[in-house]
C-alpha cells in the first residue's frame, strides 16, 4: 500500500466515522449519567428521516440539522420518562425505541402523496478548506476538504471531554453515574441531571443520524444509517467512556468499512480477499466490545460507571 493509498483510506475514515463519532459521544454522556441507552439505532434513524425531510423541503442544512438535533432529543425522553421515571429496565426501553424509530422512520419516508424514498436531497454538504491548504504534505490531504459536520465533530468530542473532566456540572454527572445515592446526598438532582443528559445524547444521536442522510448517502432510503447505532454502543465500551478515546475509535470503524475497496484497488493478492470477508471487519469489533460489556469486573475495569444500567430508586438510600 502506497502512500497515497493509505491518506486516501484514512481520509475516507474520517468521513465514514463522522456519524458514529457524534453518536457514540452522546451515549458517553448518557452512559457517564448512569443510563444505557440501547435505542440509540432508533434515534439516529428518527434523526436521519427528520433532518432528510426539512432539508429536503426548506434546501436548509442548517434547519435540517437542528431539526434533527430535535427529533433524536424529543424521542429519547420516551426513554427517559420510562427508565428514569416509570424506572423500567433500560434494556427493555432502549430495544423498543430501536424497533419503534426504525418502523416510524419507514413510514415517514414512505408517507404523504410525495414520498421521500428515493428522492435525492435538495442540499448536501460539500467539501471545504479545499485548495492550497489540501496541499500540504501528508497533514493536508488528511485534515482539509472535508465537509464542516467533520470539524464540528472535532470541536464536540473536545467540549464533551472538557464538560465531562473539567467542569463542576461534569463532575456531578459522573457522581450520578458512578453512586447516585451519594450524589443526591450532596444536593445532586438525580432525576434531572439524567434527563438532560438522555436528551443531550438523543440530540447527537439525532445529528449523526442526519449526517448519513445529508452527507454519505444524500438520498433517502430506509434504515440507511446500517448498523451504525449498535457500533456506536460497543464503541463506547472500547473508548473507555472516553470522548477523545472515541473519536479514534469511530475513525478505525470507518477505516474497516474502508478497507475492502482500498484492497481491491492494489490488485492481486489483496482483491482476492472475499469482500464479505472484509465487511464482517467491523462487526467482529462490536461483538467483542459487547462480550467485554457481559463481564461486569472487565467492564469495570475500561472505565465503565457503577451504577451504570441501574434504576435508581430514592427510597432505598
């Protein structure tokens, strides 16, 4: 593999793993409250088919994405009111809103007299800082040309990491997260503080759902996110419940979807490699991330909070 070759894949990464980063930093802020948020597939399909829908009949990415932003925070208080008010079991809730984003988000696409599947979107994001910057050896063909959700990506995982490590409000979540109890000894809103934060997650959910819609794939079709909300909750896992941890995560996800067409490219032996072979690359990761997850000593052990995935029942204090 040259040398091209290789800034060509991990430029290509970048822009495959730009919808899972933003989704995998917002189940870190979920995850961070002590909330496991298994609908995360349902909000970035309910955020793809809503930013896909007012872009697709303003021509606004901006008012595309804030209602998108909108429709993934609006669906995960479903979530919220059930795990954190009705307190049910949050595997149960998050696995419902899956099923239930991706059966609305089909029906939303095929829906009204002018349906929107198959129509390509009005407006796309485009590549920017395109020009002599690009030139630039090895850091410029990397960094510069692509479209601005990449670096609005960049600036969210270093406000998450910033909020989370370095801010009074972070630490109380992290408390949350970690003994709930405690932290509503000390004048912590447990209830509150989890809301948020299932609804600041929602939101990102929501944004990187809209990126595949608006940026990878510009027309709609059903569930055209693929898998990419169960990588995002087994990327947290392998992040450590990290921002900064997940954005190299989400990027070596996109490498993986990457990497069999980069193959094909170098000729004989690489392209001989069966391409199912190579497609089953990401999946393997997920799957080891979430049997790292059953180990509660191993999850502990990444970083993982204790009460994460735990009703928190104030009488018991």
């Amino acid at each position: 593999m040259n040398e091209s070759t290789l800034i060509l894949t991990l430029f290509a990464a970048m822009g495959l793993g730009t919808g899972i980063v933003y989704a995998t930093v917002g189940e870190i802020i979920t995850e961070r409250a002590g909330n496991l948020n298994l609908g995360v597939q349902g909000m970035m399909l309910v955020g793809a088919v809503a930013g896909f829908w007012a872009t697709y009949n303003t021509e606004s990415l901006l008012l595309g994405v804030i209602v998108a932003m909108i429709a993934g925070a609006g669906f995960s208080m479903i979530h919220a009111f059930a795990s954190v008010t009705l307190r049910v079991s949050q595997i149960v809730s998050g696995l419902a809103l899956t099923i239930f984003g991706a059966g609305l988000s089909s029906f939303l696409g095929e829906a009204g007299a002018e349906p929107l599947v198959g129509e390509p979107s009005k407006a796309t994001f485009e590549p920017i800082l395109e020009g002599g910057l690009a030139d630039i050896p090895v850091i410029g063909p990397l960094i510069f040309g692509h479209d601005i959700l990449v670096y609005v990506s960049w600036l969210t995982v270093a406000a998450a990491s910033f909020y989370l490590f370095r801010t009074r409000m972070g630490l109380s979540l992290r408390a949350v997260g970690e003994d709930p109890a405690s932290a509503e000894s000390a004048g912590v809103n447990v209830a509150r503080i989890r809301y948020v934060h299932i609804m600041v997650g929602g939101a990102l959910a929501g944004l990187g759902g809209a990126y595949y819609s608006l940026a990878l794939v510009p027309t709609w079709q059903n569930e055209p996110i693929g898998p990419a909300g169960w990588i995002a909750i087994s990327l947290v896992i392998l992040a450590s419940w990290r921002p900064w941890r997940a954005l190299f995560a989400a990027y070596l996800f996109g490498a993986a979807e990457r990497i069999g067409f980069t193959l094909q490219t170098l000729g004989e032996p690489w392209s001989n490699i069966p391409s199912s072979l190579l497609a089953m690359l990401p999946f393997v990761l997920a799957i080891v991330a979430m049997i790292v997850l059953t180990s509660g000593k191993r999850a502990r052990f990444l970083g993982a909070p204790a009460a994460l995935g735990i009703p928190y029942f104030r009488e018991q204090r």
